[in-house]
C-alpha cells in the first residue's frame, strides 16, 4: 500500500469497470449514450437551460440544425421527460420548449462536458496534429 494510499479496496472494488450494471440487469445507459451522443441533443439542451424557448428561437441558437432535425430531437427529448412542449392556442399555433426537471438535473453533466472540453482543447488539438502527421494516409479525420 502506497503512503498516499489508506482506504482498504476489496478485490471486486479493483477490477469493476467505471460503468457497471449488475449482470442481467439493464441500467439504462445505453440509451442515455445513445440520446446524448446525437449531433443535436446536448446543443438543445443547452439552449434549453437558458429557459422557455419558442421552436424558431431555439432553430436560431442552434446554427446548421435544419427543421426536420431540430422537430425529432425535441420529440425524442420530449419523449424521454427531459423536454415539455406547450402548445398556445393561436393563430398560428405558438409552441415552446423547456427542461422539465428530469432535464434540468441533466444540464450538470452537460456542464461538466462542457468544462473537460474547455479544459483539455489544446491537448486533444496537439494529439490529433501530432497523429496525422504520423499516420498521412489514414482516412480518419
């Protein structure tokens, strides 16, 4: 044991992956991945956080997203209880979007995402400089 190191581990503690569900059972993050690693999601929701937006806002705070994309990812977030739609009735409808608080509890993950990405730019920017140059030919860029 390390000077640093006191806590005492349990072989099962050691050897168990960061992400983990007990066998057989499905802890749902699949699908989490799956809805957050979307080109659109995290933009919306973070649009989101700022508060209530009317569908055209949140079309021009969220640059290159096109109408069919931007209508799907608020159904599939709506769909999902982070996104509540409210429809007023008038002529022409007028509908808006906010986080319900299942999103909003969201929005600190999304901000730690946001400060890795801050924090780690420069080094993720050198990596890939520093692995193109090594590999010319490779088709992944």
């Amino acid at each position: 044991m390390s000077v640093g190191h006191t806590a005492v581990t349990t072989p099962a503690e050691e050897t168990r992956p960061v992400v983990w569900c007990e066998e057989g059972v499905d802890c749902g993050i699949r699908d989490l991945l799956h809805r957050l690693g979307d080109r659109w999601t995290v933009l919306v929701v973070v649009e989101l956080a700022q508060g209530v937006r009317r569908f055209r806002e949140l079309q021009r705070a969220v640059p290159g997203i096109s109408q069919r994309m931007l209508t799907l990812t608020v159904r599939r977030l709506e769909r999902d209880g982070l996104v509540s739609r409210t429809v007023h009735p008038t002529i022409p409808p007028q509908v808006e979007y906010e986080l319900t608080p299942l999103g909003h509890s969201l929005t600190h993950l999304v901000r730690a995402m946001a400060d890795w990405s801050y924090d780690h730019h420069d080094a993720i920017v050198d990596s890939r400089q520093s692995w193109d140059a090594a590999n010319p030919e490779s088709e992944i860029r």
